[in-house]
C-alpha cells in the first residue's frame, strides 16, 4: 500500500460529506439532485466520483455544465486538501438502487424489481409515486407500497420497453 493514499471511513464519509455541502446548492441552482459522492485512492492520486441527476434524465451537454460548476466550486474550496484528484462527474447507472422519492418518480414507467422488508419480493413497473410510497402495476393488479416496506428496489433492464400510453 506505499504510495497510496490512506484514508480512514471516517475521513472519507466525512469529506463526502462536505463536498455534497458545498456542491448542493451551485448544483440545484442549475437543475440538478447529487444522487452519490465517492473517493477512491488511485495510487498517488484520489478519485472523486460524483453523479449527479434531475427529472427527466440528464444529457451529456449537461454533465458538462455539471463538471464545469463542480470544478469552480471545488477550486475555491480546500476540501479536497493538497493531495491531487481526478475527478469524474457522471450520472447514474441503472443499477442504482431506489431509495428516494425522486428515484421513484424518475423512473415512472419502468419495470423494478422490489425486495420488502417482510423478505417477499417481486417485479412491477411503477405508475405513481408520491413522497410516501409508490403504485405499481404487479400483474396486472395495482399495488401500493411505502418505502418504509422497502428493503431494496432495482430498475430491471428492458430490451423493448412498454410505452407508457399501453
């Protein structure tokens, strides 16, 4: 591990933490949520990932102007300290888990998987969600769940995907 930067769980939730302080507001200013903010050590250097979205997806012109915003911030602030960093500015993959309302909502009209806290699970595509739970269509049936019921709920990758309208 010589040459690697160390650093302790603690120190990198808590500089996480204080990038997602310093990036919430210049972010939401131009539309967009921070979904994850992680550092990762790259031999000498670190790697700083952060993904950001908004309602209805981002493009890439957009994770541009993101990257933009996120270096102008970071370069009048020493959160990141001395140590040098690359940083990367994505969006999310599809694989992220739902664990927000605003999740939800974005993904209105996909299939997801869902895991309930009671160890049952099963697969529907989400027609409604409000800050509480969601309405999914399971089966044909509509079914609403609180997130509160929800242990773990991914987006299921479909190849040709229903339209919205059927």
């Amino acid at each position: 591990m010589q040459g690697e930067i160390a650093l302790s769980a603690e120190r990198k939730d808590a500089i996480a933490s204080a990038i997602e302080e310093a990036l919430a507001d210049p972010l939401v200013a131009l539309g967009f949520d921070i979904e994850a903010v992680e550092i990762t050590p790259a031999g000498k250097r670190r790697i700083l990932r952060i993904a950001v979205d908004k309602d209805g997806g981002i493009t890439h012109e957009e994770v541009t102007e993101a990257t933009r915003e996120v270096n102008r911030v970071l370069d009048e602030s020493d959160v990141m300290g001395e140590q040098p960093y690359t940083l990367e500015v994505t969006s999310p993959g599809v694989d992220r888990p739902l664990t927000l309302p605003r999740h939800w909502r974005r993904n209105k009209g996909r299939l997801v998987k869902v895991t309930a806290t009671d160890g049952s699970a099963f697969t529907g595509r989400v027609k409604e969600s409000d800050e509480e739970r969601v309405t999914l269509e399971v089966s044909g049936k509509r079914r609403e769940v609180a997130y509160a019921d929800v242990k773990k709920a991914l987006v299921q990758i479909e190849f040709k995907r229903i339209d919205e309208g059927e």
